[in-house]
C-alpha cells in the first residue's frame, strides 16, 4: 500500500503503477462545515432551556468541593449559601456577564505549523478517542492498555491527517501512576507534533506536563502562555457537584492561558432527568458553572461548551450511546452553545464490545449528530469501544475511514463551465459511456473520494485476495502504518531537557492525585 494511503490520502487499496499519477493531499488538516446545523428545538423552547438553567443556578446552585473555586465564585459574586452543604448559587446576570468574556474562537498550536487549527464558528477538529483504561486488537484480544500500545495509538494519530488533536488514548496501566504523566507526555511531544490533551488529575502533573510541552515547543514560560498548545477536558459530578481536581484544573488550565473542555457527563434516566429537555438544563447550568469559574480567574480564558447527553437502558441502566436521544441532544447541545457564542465540542460514541456492524452505525449515528449538530471538536473520534472502556486498534482504522469521508464531504463542489461538462456529451454518443472521454481521462485520478478501508472489488476477487472483512483489513492497514512510521522532528537539545527534567521530577516522587 503506497505510503499517501497510510497518510490518509485518497488511494484504492491495491498498489499504484509507478506509471501512475502521485494524487495530491487533500484539505483535511484544516476542515469547515459548509452546511447550517440543524435544530432540534425552536428558538422559544432552546430559550426555555437556557431559563430553566439559570433558575437552577440561582434557586439550588452547584456543590463546590473546593475551598479556592469557591472564594473565587464568592469575590465574583456567587457565595456559598450553607458553608454544611458547600452549594454556590449564582445571580443569573453575573453568570451570563461572565461567560460572555469567553472567546468565541480561538487558535490551537501544533509544534508544526500546519497543525495550528481555528477552533470555533464553523471550524471542525477531530480528536482521537480518550481515556479508556483497556485496549484490544486482533492479535491480543481485550487486555489492560500499556505504555506501548499507548505509543501505538500515537503513531496512528500523527500519520493520519484527518486527525487534529491527540488525546490519552488508552491509560498506560504499566506505568506507576506518581510518574505516568511524565512518560507518557515525553511519548506525545517525541511521536506527534499536534495539540495535545493533558489530564487534570493534580496540579503538580498538570504543571509537569505543561512544562514539558513548553520545552517541547522551545518557549519560555510567558511565551507559551501567550498561544494555546493543549486542552483539557472538565467534568462536572452530575447533577450539580464540581470536585476539588476538576476546579482546580479549571483553575489551572485558564491561568495558563490553555484551553477546557467543560462537559457534565449528563446521562438521562441516571444522573440527570429521564428528560431531554431536563437532562439538556441541567447539562447547560454545570457547564455554565464551570465556564463561569474559568472567567472569573482569566477573562478571556480559551473555553469550550462541551456536550455529552446521553440515555441509559432502563432495563439495565448501562449507557447507550449512538441513539437517536443521543443525536437529538447533540443538535440542541449545539443550540445552546451557540447561544453563548462558544465553541461546541461534541463526540464520536458507541456501546458496542467489539469492532463490529453496532459500533460502526452508532458511531456514525453520533458523528451525525455531532457534525450536524455544529460541533467544532470531535473527541473520541477514533478508536473507542464499550462505551468508552476499550480502545480499539482495528476500530481507530474504521473510524479514520468514516472522518475521512465526513472530511471529503465538508469539501466544496466548483459548479462552473468546465464541471458541467458540456464537451464530454460532443465525445459520446446516446446510449454510450463516458469512460473514455477526454474528460474524465483528465479527471479520473481526483474525481471521486477513495477509500482506505473499503473493499470495492467483486466477490470473486475478493475471495481470491482472502475474503478478509473490514475489522481484518482494518488490522492489516493499522499494522503497516505502524510499520513505516516516522516520528516527527524534536531537536535533539530539547529531547535532552525533557529527559533532564523527567528525571529530576521522578527522582523528587513524580505528583499524586491532589489539587
């Protein structure tokens, strides 16, 4: 397979004639939805919602665990009503006069330049699939996620172009957890040049890791703080709770002038109302809370409205994800946001177990929602099984295919003299094709999208070639792609400083889990 396939440029998946024309890479680093979201509720009832929120905000309030979030909310103008049961309760005007300070876009920056990325308006950004503690393929089954195949999952993400931002793709169980920040952000910044996510487990970890991407972009402290290099993701503990880690990676990440990621995890029927509509208000007053907390700190802060509303099964109370409530809340998520003029991060999900017909329709059922939603962030948009516990290999090569024919869709059609293709009729004659006409022979290399996953042949070929399906073929892709890859450049100097300052925080007892 020609390595522009591997990049994730169009390519049939056979390999090329050398005679044959190199194609040209497509406009995928840098992707906007040309298409107006759809709304799934009307202006009256998405400001129904956004009421019903505030009046929780005021007349209930937030739980804040920690004492700093909450004498920042207090000099704000939000004090805690019962210092017994911690709850913040906000005036809605200060709330609304506060988050209107965040920027409706701003600018992430890659170590390489073609990966800085406009986030907000109508700019799409796809990020990896994150967090999960397991990690299978079809080699070794579902097993505990390692360093390695961490380090895998890096690879893959910075050879695909249709991939934006990087993310903890599986947690590296091997590693002790004092020092797991620490090797596992050398990995990033040595296999990716792209922006990065850092957990907000800690402020020590926060701190290290921030600190090996300011030497990993070669700034000085005040000079990373000046552009956006990495984003965080904030959970709420819905309903209506804000812990001590979480507030203080809000804390944190908008001194740093770095970008968050506020997203209650709503699940309707469990920790919100069965609902969408209650489920939908509740998600909207966390999130408002924490972009609230990120403003007080630094106006201007970078901040994104994060949407993850979902349903449970009622006959057993798991997650479902890829529903049509899951949908329907992913359009509304994307009103609201656009209500407070914030950038909207959405998410690629599914429950399936395995890399199969279920996880493939309930994920492209969520990127529908999500993309025509008006998302601007995709997160877990490659990889991720078993509602979230399971990184997945074969499934990252699924899920690129799919980004990459969402991707081809975002680009636009030229309707002009030379599309419309009159002269090709003058080649033909009725009932002729047009297979030989010099028109698509000056065409037929670039027309049409080409996948890298599907198989187009007949059954008889394909049979020949091993009647493989999709999730073996995907094993075969990902393989060769981890075969030849070649990491990015880090000067030699600034791997030397990384490793300096990695061993002189192991030898200080790496952080723990502590704000």
């Amino acid at each position: 397979m020609p390595s522009d396939q591997l990049r994730g440029r169009p390519g049939r998946s056979r390999r090329r004639n050398a005679s044959e024309p190199h194609r040209t890479k497509p406009p995928w680093q840098h992707l906007k939805n040309p298409y107006p979201p759809i709304a799934q509720f009307s202006a009256d009832h998405i400001e129904a919602i956004h009421q019903t929120s505030l009046t929780l905000l005021r007349d209930k309030g937030i739980k804040v665990l920690s004492a700093e979030a909450r004498k920042l909310y207090a000099q704000a103008g939000a004090p805690v009503v019962d210092d017994d049961t911690l709850m913040v309760r906000f005036d809605p005007d200060m709330v609304l006069e506060t988050v209107s300070q965040a920027p409706q876009s701003f600018t992430m920056h890659g170590r390489a330049p073609e990966h800085w990325l406009e986030v907000g308006d109508n700019n799409l950004v796809f990020a990896t699939v994150g967090g999960p503690p397991h990690y299978s393929d079809l080699e070794g089954g579902r097993r505990a996620g390692t360093h390695e195949t961490f380090r895998d999952l890096l690879r893959l993400a910075q050879t695909y172009d249709v991939l934006h931002l990087t993310t903890p793709m599986v947690e590296p169980q091997d590693l002790p957890l004092n020092v797991r920040h620490l090797y596992s952000t050398r990995s990033t910044v040595t296999l990716t040049d792209k922006p990065t996510f850092v957990y907000s487990r800690g402020r020590q970890a926060v701190a290290d890791s921030l600190e090996i991407l300011r030497i990993a972009h070669g700034f000085d402290p005040q000079a990373f703080e000046e552009q956006v290099h990495c984003y965080t993701v904030i959970n709420a503990n819905s309903p209506l709770q804000l812990d001590e880690l979480m507030c203080a990676g809000i804390i944190d990440f908008a001194r740093s002038r770095q970008a968050m990621i506020l997203t209650p995890f709503t699940l309707a029927g469990a920790m919100a109302p069965v609902t969408l509509p209650g489920a939908l208000a509740q998600q909207n007053a966390e999130a408002l809370a924490g972009i609230a907390l990120a403003q007080i700190v630094r106006p201007g802060a970078p901040v994104v409205y994060g949407g993850f509303t979902s349903n449970v099964d009622m006959k057993s109370g798991a997650p479902a994800f890829g529903t049509p409530e899951y949908v329907k809340a992913a359009f509304a998520s994307g009103q609201l946001a656009r209500r407070y003029h914030l950038p909207y991060r959405t998410s690629n999900v599914n429950a399936s177990n395995a890399p199969d017909a279920q996880s493939a329709y309930e994920s492209q059922m969520s990127c529908w929602g999500a993309i025509m939603g008006g998302g601007n962030i995709l997160m877990h948009g490659a990889g991720w099984l078993e509602g979230g516990l399971t990184a997945s290999l074969e499934k990252f090569i699924i899920d690129v295919e799919m980004l990459q024919m969402f991707a081809s869709l975002m680009q636009p059609v030229e309707c002009n003299e030379d599309t419309l293709a009159l002269s090709a009729f003058a080649e033909i004659e009725p009932g002729d094709h047009f297979f030989g006409t010099e028109h698509t022979l000056a065409r037929y290399d670039t027309a049409f999208y080409t996948p890298l996953l599907s198989d187009w042949s007949n059954f008889e070929t394909w049979s020949e070639n091993g009647a493989q399906d999709t999730t073996q073929r995907a094993n075969r892709i990902a393989r060769q792609a981890l075969a030849e890859f070649t990491p990015p450049p880090l000067a030699d100097e600034r791997l030397a400083e990384i490793d300096e300052f990695i061993d002189k925080r192991v030898a200080q007892g790496g952080a723990t889990l502590s704000a």
